[in-house]
C-alpha cells in the first residue's frame, strides 16, 4: 500500500473515499427528523404579566382549574440566553417579549451543537412567502449529551398574523410537513433507542453549568435497581398531561406500550425518569434480564395510547385548544396515538487493538476501501 501511495496514486480516487467518509456524516448530522409549531405568543410574558389571567388568555396560553400556566416569563428566556452561553445557545440570540415556540429535531445520532450553527443559518418560510429569523435558538432544555439534537428557536412564526411556516431551512438541511401548523397539531414521537443502561447513564450530563438546574428525578440506575436497560423517547416537542401544565411520569406509564414479536412487555416497564425538566425527552427504565440481545435484535416497536376520553391523554406546550383551559381557536392539538419503530442502541467498543469502535463506523470506513480498491486494486 505505501508503495502504491508513493507517487503514483491520483488525489481524485482518494478525495472521493475521504469525502465518502467524511462528508456522509455531516449530511447526516444535518438532517431533521421533524419540526413542531409548539406554542405561540407565550413565551416572553412581561413578568409584571405572569398572574394577569386576561393577558394570558388573550394570547391563548394555557391556564389550568389551578390557574397555573406553562407560559415562560421574560427572565427564564434571558435565562436561556445567558446559561446558554458555553455553546448551548446560538449567539446573536435575544429574549424578545411574546414569543413564538418552533421546536426542530435532528435525526443524526450525532450531535448537531457541533456544527457551529448560527442564527444566520436558519430560514424560516411562511406560507405567505415570508422568510423569518428566531431571535432565539437553543439546545436547551435537552442538553443531556444523550439528547442535544432539539433545537428549540423563539420567534413570530405566523400564527398571530393568520399563517403558518411552510418551510424551515437549517444550513444545508430542510422540512416540510403538516406539524408546521399550529392548528390541529400535537407533539408526536419523533424517535426512540434502547440503551444499555450503563451505556445511558456515562451519557448523561451536559458538562455545563446547565446542569446546576436540573430538576430531573434520577435516572434509572438510581430509581429502580434491576433496570437493564433504557428505553430513549424523543418528541416533536415538550410534552404535557391533558391540563397542558402537568408532565408524564411514572403513574402515566399504562398509557406506553412496548412491543417486541407480537409480545407486549408489561412487567419489564418498572417505570419512568427524565421528566419535570420540560425538554422533549421521556426515559422508560426497562428489565430486560431475561431476553437475549439477539433476542431483543429482532425489532422492537414503542406505541403511546393518547384519547380524549381517557382519565389522562398528552399534549404539547400549546395544550388541547379543544379543551377549557385553552382559549386559543387551534382544533384538537392534543398527541394523537401511534407507535414507531424503536433502534437499538449500538454502544462503542473496544476492540482488541485498544481503539475504539462501532457497528455505525465499520460500513463507512469499508465504502472508503472500497473505493481504493476499486480504482487500484490493492491487497491486504
């Protein structure tokens, strides 16, 4: 091989593996896996205005019997501002009074606060051909390294003005979809991954000062003991009980469903973490001792069961504007049910030489020889 390389190789052949390798992974980082229209008008309240109940509603925010609200004030947006600043949140980005909430998911695996994203690489389209920018993009409050793939932007994205985005653009990543809408649209599950437990809980963190905040419950090596397993449940958006103010925990857990073939794990559900801190993200902790890996390789499915005449369903930030505690005119925005497929987490190794590796690595450095071979024919 080095004799081949001296001298007599082409850069092109070369270039074409390297970007095969390199390349594939970026696109990949930059894919979004879904958008979500969450909330508008509600984020940014004056704090002066946080008890008014007539400015609240007159924005559509949702106020509970209790006369509570998930409607954020002027100082938690300035909070996200400057806690953010190691790199969680984008710089330029400015607390602006009644706000607009438009949550991004990105589908890669890997982290898409590493790719330098700036307010200038995010272009939102409205239907009546309006391009917007957030005055504010975070990572936060998802910024687990575990989680970091939700970009949470603030803005006025339409619905005040009668219309809607059509397109979010995120440098070179795009998406279109109903979700887009805020009438008629609930968070959804967007992704799901089972993890080793161990392997979740080495990734867990955010190594910033974020984590002073947390107000999570534990995870599941801490709450329940025979946990094997983590089951990773990713929404459109953050998620609520029917009231719009509540959070899922553990007493909601009838309502998550996960199936493996034709068999529905009921008993090896012990219960949920990763709620009460309002992000996107929902644990299940799992015992899976009694399954092989091959076992649980033959696919899992996760579905969650959200009907209005249960004693409980689900909703996003903008709550079900079909019930009482909402006065906004957005059609039944509660989660609707459904299932997806659940990916089974495949953890890094160490191989035998000491380096470490992964299933997801091994098929692009193999198109990468691939493409040395192909255009010189080497040999091990």
């Amino acid at each position: 091989l080095a004799h081949n390389l001296n001298g007599m190789m082409s850069p092109a052949p070369f270039a074409r593996g390297l970007c095969l390798l390199t390349c594939a992974w970026v696109v990949k980082s930059l894919e979004i896996a879904s958008c979500y229209y969450a909330y508008s008008q509600c984020s940014g309240i004056p704090d002066s205005l946080m008890n008014d109940t007539d400015t609240l509603k007159s924005k559509g925010c949702v106020l509970n019997e209790q006369g509570q609200t998930n409607a954020e004030s002027m100082s938690q947006l300035q909070m996200i501002v400057t806690t953010g600043e190691d790199g969680l949140t984008l710089q330029g980005s400015q607390a602006v009074e009644y706000s607009d909430e438009l949550t991004c998911v990105f589908g890669a695996s890997d982290s898409p606060s590493k790719a330098n994203l700036a307010l200038q690489d995010i272009e939102v389209l409205l239907a009546d051909g309006t391009a917007v920018q957030p005055s504010l993009a975070t990572f936060l409050p998802a910024a687990e390294r575990n989680e970091q793939r939700t970009l949470l932007m603030y803005g006025n994205f339409g619905y005040r003005s009668g219309t809607y985005p059509g397109r979010v653009n995120i440098k070179t990543a795009s998406f279109e979809g109903p979700s887009l809408s805020y009438d008629g649209t609930g968070p959804e599950m967007v992704h799901a991954e089972l993890w080793p437990v161990g392997a979740h809980k080495a990734s867990e963190g955010s190594g910033t000062a974020w984590d002073d905040t947390s107000v999570d419950m534990g995870h599941c090596t801490e709450l329940y003991s025979k946990s094997t397993h983590v089951l990773q449940i990713v929404f459109s958006g953050s998620i609520h009980t029917k009231d719009g103010v509540g959070q899922p925990n553990s007493t909601h857990l009838e309502y998550f469903f996960v199936h493996i073939d034709g068999f529905t794990w009921e008993k090896e559900m012990l219960g949920m973490t990763d709620v009460h801190d309002h992000d996107n993200y929902l644990d299940i902790c799992m015992d899976l001792s009694d399954f092989t890996e091959d076992y649980i390789g033959k696919g899992v499915n996760v579905s969650v069961l959200s009907e209005r005449d249960q004693t409980e369903y689900f909703t996003g930030s903008k709550g079900d504007c079909l019930s009482p505690y909402v006065e906004a005119d957005c059609g039944d925005s509660r989660m609707q049910s459904h299932m997806i497929q659940v990916e089974i987490r495949q953890v890094v190794t160490e191989t035998s030489s000491g380096r470490l590796t992964s299933a997801a690595a091994v098929p692009m450095v193999a198109i990468f020889l691939a493409v040395l071979v192909s255009e010189y024919g080497f040999r091990a």
